[in-house]
C-alpha cells in the first residue's frame, strides 16, 4: 500500500470514528487537513495497528512532537477535586 492509500484509509476510519464531529462535513476533506491533525487524530480516536501505520507516512520525531504539542495543562485540574483525584489515582 503506498503512502497516499495509507494516508486515505486513515482519514476514512477517522471520518467513521467521528473524530472530526465538530468540523463542518461539506468541507472535510483529506487535502484540508494537516498531517499533525492526522496524526493527533489517529492518536487520540484510532487502535495501534492504525498507529503503527503512522510510522511508515511520518518520521518518529514528527508523531512525538505533534503527541507533545497537543498535551495541554488544564487549570480544571488544578481547581477540580475530582479532577484532581482522577489525575492522582487517590483521594482528592
């Protein structure tokens, strides 16, 4: 499978995932969307064989950057107790 079918299957089993259910769906195509939404998509909403097949279209240093980029500090957590006993495993 070349790189452009990967690449198609991905953004298919995204699109019916609904990963992209805030997007509007007449103007969700392949070509609109960025490789780092790709790859956070497939991170995020897809199983490891999918994932995988991330690293035959992009450099490993790419997906850790893009995973990395897309980790955010939530002020919730901090402000939260239940937040906060989720995140810890523990007693708030």
């Amino acid at each position: 499978m070349n790189k452009q079918a990967i690449k198609s299957e991905l953004f298919r089993r995204l699109v019916g995932s609904h990963a992209f259910w805030s997007y509007d769906p007449a103007s969700l195509t392949l070509g609109s969307t960025t490789d780092e939404m790709l790859i956070y998509k497939v991170l995020v909403h897809l199983d490891l064989d999918d994932i995988c097949r991330l690293f035959t279209l992009y450099d490993g240093s790419l997906i850790r950057e893009v995973k990395k980029s897309r980790e955010s500090y939530s002020p919730l957590q901090q402000s939260c107790p239940a937040a906060k006993c989720a995140a810890t495993g523990g007693a708030a």
